[in-house]
C-alpha cells in the first residue's frame, strides 16, 4: 500500500535538526559545566564582544528575562563580566573574559567535528548550498 502522507513540513525537519544538535551540543559542553545554550551565548560574545543583556539575548535566541540568569551563571564562573558602558552609563556591557576564552578554544575542534558530523553525508557543493540555504532562510525571517 502507497502512503498518501505529505513528508514532513520544513519547519518541522528545521525544529528535529535544532533539536538533535542542541542535545549533542549539550552533551559535548556539560563536562565543562556549561549548557549548549550557555555555550551559545559565549560565541556571541567572542564575535561581537560588549553587548548588552538585550542584544545578547537576541543573538543568542533567548528571552531578555531569561538572559539575566545565564549571564550570571556565566559570570559567577568567571566567563563573563559586566561593565558599564562608557557611552551611556546606565548600561551595562557583557565581555567575554580570558576564561571565556579559553573554554571556547577548549570546544573548537569538538564543535567543528560536530558540524562535519551533520553535513558527512553530503557532497562539498551539497555542503555549500545547504549553508547557503540556511543563510537565506535566517535573512527571510529576520
């Protein structure tokens, strides 16, 4: 018997994908007593250093409420310091500190093999297209 079921939708492929990675990114950064989302926020901050709790929450994918509890999480492990922000005082800016750094460093090959690890089965040009495609999708919807 033919199945007449539609595949599964896009968002819904995007959402399982979001979610494999995280669980084996959560399982790559926990020895270091991190989470995938904490780990997340601390390559925001290694691209774009001194943000605010605003900004990173949005670079990193999670609430403005829920920013200020990974931040100190981050911070009360030494990754992480705020200050205040020389051009509007009232602000304060994220940074990444040394420690930051080097756990960050700690993970880059790891995180490089996880990637490598989800894209194995397709060509290079395959490789390309489909960060391409994910490029455009993110740039739609932004």
């Amino acid at each position: 018997m033919v199945s007449t079921k539609a595949p599964p939708s896009l968002l819904y492929m995007v959402k399982q994908v979001e979610l494999v990675v995280r669980s084996h990114l959560d399982e790559l950064v926990r020895p270091a007593g991190i989470t995938a989302l904490q780990y997340t926020s601390l390559t925001v901050l290694e691209r774009h250093d001194g943000l605010s709790a605003a900004q990173l929450a949005r670079d990193s994918f999670v609430t403005a409420q829920s920013i200020a509890d990974l931040v100190r999480s981050l911070e009360n492990r030494g990754l992480v310091q705020r200050e205040r922000n020389p051009r509007n005082r009232r602000e304060l800016l994220i940074l990444l500190t040394d420690a930051g750094r080097e756990l960050l460093e700690r993970f880059t090959e790891p995180v490089r093999e996880l990637e490598e690890r989800m894209i194995r089965d397709l060509t290079s040009h395959q490789a390309d297209q489909f960060r391409q495609a994910l490029s455009k999708a993110w740039h739609s919807l932004s």
